[in-house]
C-alpha cells in the first residue's frame, strides 16, 4: 500500500466537494456563524443566571456544540462517497483506477474525513477567537484550558467515527435515500453521547470525558477496520438490490450448523450431518484450537477483573458495601431447588445477552462478563484480609464448589462472544462478513447448547443445593 493513490482518490474528491457552492455555503454558516451564536447565547445565560461558577460548565459545552455541528453536517459527504458515485454512473471508471481496494478505500475515507473535521476544527477555532475577544477576564479565568482542549480532542475522535460509519453504509447500500436513511444510526448514537458528554460536563467529571475518548478512539479504530475489511470493488459493482433473503440465510446458517470447518470454508462445503458423539470427540476440541486466541482474551479478561477487584477494594470503599458482606458472609440462605433454579437462569440470561449484544458492542459485553465475576472474587477476597478473616476461607466456601464449573463456562461463553463481535471487524478469505456473523453464531449455538447449557446448570444445582452446607460448615453458622 501506497500514498500515491491514496492521495490522488482523495484530491479528486475533495476537488468535487469543495467546487459545489450548495455544500459550501451552509458549512461557512455553521463554521463562522453558528459558533459566535452559541458563544453569545453562552455568555447571556451566565449574565442571566448571575452564577460565575456556571461558565465552568457552559463556555466548554458550547465549545462542544460549535464543533459538532459542522461535523455532523459535513457527513452528507461521506454518505455519498461509494454510492453517490454509483448514482452519478462514475463508479466503474473509480473501481477500475490502478490500486488497491485498501488504498482506493483510505483515498475516499480521507476525502471524506477532512470537510467534516476541518469544519469543526475551524468552527471551534472561531468560538475560541469570539470568546476570547468578548469575554469579560474573570469568565476566562474560570475556564480551564485543558477542559477546552479536551473537547477539541472529543469532536475530532467524533468526527472520525461518524464518517468511518457513513463510508461504510455508503459503501454497502445501493441508493443516496438509503444510505440518508441508514445514517440514523452514527448520528443518533453520537447526539446521545453529546448529551452524555453535557452531563459529564455539568458534573465536572473531566476523568470520565476522557473515558469518553478513549472509548469513542476505540469505537473509531474498530469502523476504519471493518470499512477496509469488508470492500470489495467486485461486490459494489454487481450489487444491485439489497435484498433480505431469509431463505438462504437460515439455510447458510444451518449448514454452518451440521459440522465444523474452519472459518472461510464456504457453506456449500459443509456435507455432514451433526452428531453429538462427533461434535464431543472432533468439532468441540478443533473449535477449541480455532477460538484460542478469544479464549486468551477472556483469560486476560478474568485476571484483569481479578486485580481489578482487589485495587478497587482500597480505592473505591462504599460504607453500604461494607454493611453489606458483613451481614452477608456465612449467612448462606437455604439450600432449595428454586434457589438453584433461579441461580443458572440468571447466568443462562447473562450468557445469551452478553453473547448475542456483543454483535453491536465489538464483543465489549462478553469481554466485561468474566472480568466483573472476578472482580467480586477480588473485591470479597480484599474484603475478607482486611477484616481478619482468612480469603482462602471465603474461596472454598463460596467459590470453588461450584466456581470450579462455573468460571470456566463464564471464559468459554466470553470467548464465543467475542468472536461474535468480532465478526464484524475482520472476514476471512472466503467469507463476507454477514457468513462470518452466521458462522460465529452457530458454534456459539452449538457450543452454548452441548457444553455451556450443562456446565451452568450443574454448577447452578451444586451452589443451590451444596455450596450453603459448605458455607455453614466452614463459617459455623
């Protein structure tokens, strides 16, 4: 890959943008204009409050708004990038430029990256010029500069994720009036975490806005991928309809269901018809062997909970808790049925939500379901050497009975999870990546139906109906 053509895609494209009065003259609008309304609606609200401490909150939020607002209307760009094209009838001559997919995708990922950011750089550099120049000194005072900068850092991480998502609906849709449709889903869920960051902001939380970035910097690595990992120019030029056709996904997913292959292997390979005796003696070990790298994730997960656990006991002490392990430990409830019935559907709950979110999350949920079980082994562990009691005693009383089966199921469904979500971020050779979806889905049935299923229900009996004697047995009660 090189940045000859990368550069020469994205000039041709911002050459196209940037000659088109009709995009330009509502972008000065919101770049040169909008930002001096917000700063001056800003500092009416402060004169009117009469409160100082209020320009902390309102001066770094409308900074915020002023760039979002370009950012967000400069997105028509991106949307139109791959389909627009193909309306206008100049795709065949792009796909057939001399390069690369991956570098024809960076050259229009870049076209579309630079209006939106640059008018939402330049609009916040035009708040910042007003409201410096307007500004009584003891409103700027009250100001931190590094809350300000953090904003700017937020809105361009934004502007990222919202175009790599509209590349990617423009690269997958077939017409201008889907690809507006479908942009719902990067605007919704950015104006939602707008207002999120307009709480964390009135809260005076900067620790949890750079929590904030950090996640959205994340979010923004995870769409680039997937954007280049799922074009393909042969793809777009024969997609015609995007038609939903029921039939043959449940027929591709019950072919992924008869045996297990290797991802990439296509459906029409799969000739077998599945067998427990083959699924416990061949599929689950080589299903094992493919998913290792998951399971060293979840492995990692469940450790980093544990530590996590035990440092949190230190820093994050809640009076309520401690009131509450110090009535709850060694009052073990009744051994009973119900209480075993109740116990494995809660984990089989947890199990299918975490797995089957995780295909909108990137597999963020099924990542965080051993981590948060370990965590409170941690946290109880912490717990029990600070008040003289003995952790080990806590460990054999609570947690191996029937942690010994539980735990691992918990790393075995984490790992199935996070191959759901991360299905969506890289196909095989051979693969697209709704076959890749299709194809994690049936080992998670599979795996979840002939191992997870039983695991949990037996650590749910032996927590329900053994672990209470053990408790009391070990804590005298």
């Amino acid at each position: 890959m090189t940045l000859r053509p990368i550069r020469a895609v994205a000039r041709r494209e911002m050459r196209d943008n940037l000659t088109d009065w009709r995009m330009l003259f509502p972008v000065i609008i919101l770049t040169f204009i909008v930002p001096a309304v917000i700063l001056s609606a800003a500092l009416y609200a402060i004169r009117f409050i009469g409160d100082n401490g209020s320009v902390a909150r309102l001066i770094p939020f409308g900074l915020l708004l002023s760039g979002f607002l370009p950012a967000s209307f400069s997105l028509i760009t991106a949307l139109e990038s791959f389909v627009g094209e193909k309306e206008r009838n100049t795709l065949e001559s792009l796909l057939a430029m001399p390069m690369s997919d991956g570098e024809l995708y960076l050259g229009k990922l870049t076209a579309a990256l630079l209006p939106p950011l640059s008018s939402a750089l330049i609009a916040m550099a035009t708040f910042m010029l007003w409201y410096n120049l307007a500004a009584p000194p003891d409103i700027i005072d009250r100001v931190r500069s590094d809350l300000m900068w953090l904003m700017i850092a937020l809105i361009a991480v934004k502007s990222i994720v919202m175009v790599a998502g509209a590349v990617i609906i423009s690269s997958h849709t077939t017409t201008v009036r889907a690809a507006n449709l479908l942009a719902s889903f990067v605007l919704v869920p950015m104006s939602v975490v707008v207002q999120l960051e307009a709480l964390v902001i009135i809260a005076q939380q900067p620790q949890l806005l750079w929590n904030i970035f950090w996640a959205l910097l994340a979010v923004a690595v995870m769409l680039v991928r997937t954007g280049m990992n799922s074009f393909n120019r042969e793809e777009i030029l024969s997609r015609e309809h995007a038609g939903f056709n029921v039939k043959r996904i449940w027929w591709t997913f019950k072919q992924f269901l008869r045996e297990f292959h290797p991802a990439g292997v296509p459906a029409e390979h799969y000739e077998g018809r599945f067998t427990l005796r083959r699924f416990y003696r061949q599929e689950f070990p080589a299903i094992l062997h493919e998913y290792r790298a998951p399971l060293l994730v979840s492995c990692i997960s469940a450790l980093t909970g544990l530590v996590f656990g035990i440092f949190a006991f230190g820093e994050y002490r809640a009076a309520w808790l401690d009131n509450y392990l110090q009535h709850s430990i060694g009052n073990a409830p009744d051994p009973s049925p119900l209480l075993a019935l109740g116990i494995a559907a809660n984990n089989l709950r947890v199990g299918l939500l975490s797995n089957l979110l995780s295909l909108f999350c990137f597999g963020i949920l099924a990542f965080l379901v051993p981590s948060a079980a370990f965590a409170q082994i941690g946290y109880v562990s912490a717990w029990q050497a600070a008040h003289g009691l003995s952790p080990s005693t806590f460990m054999l009383a609570y947690v191996l009975p029937h942690g010994i089966i539980e735990l691992p199921a918990f790393i075995l469904s984490s790992a199935l999870g996070l191959r759901i979500g991360g299905a969506l971020l890289y196909a095989p050779q051979g693969f697209t990546v709704g076959q890749n979806i299709l194809w994690s889905l049936a080992n998670f049935a599979k795996v979840f139906a002939c191992v997870i299923l039983p695991l949990v229900i037996v650590a749910a009996l032996i927590e329900g109906l053994v672990t209470p004697h053990i408790v009391r047995a070990l804590y005298g009660g």
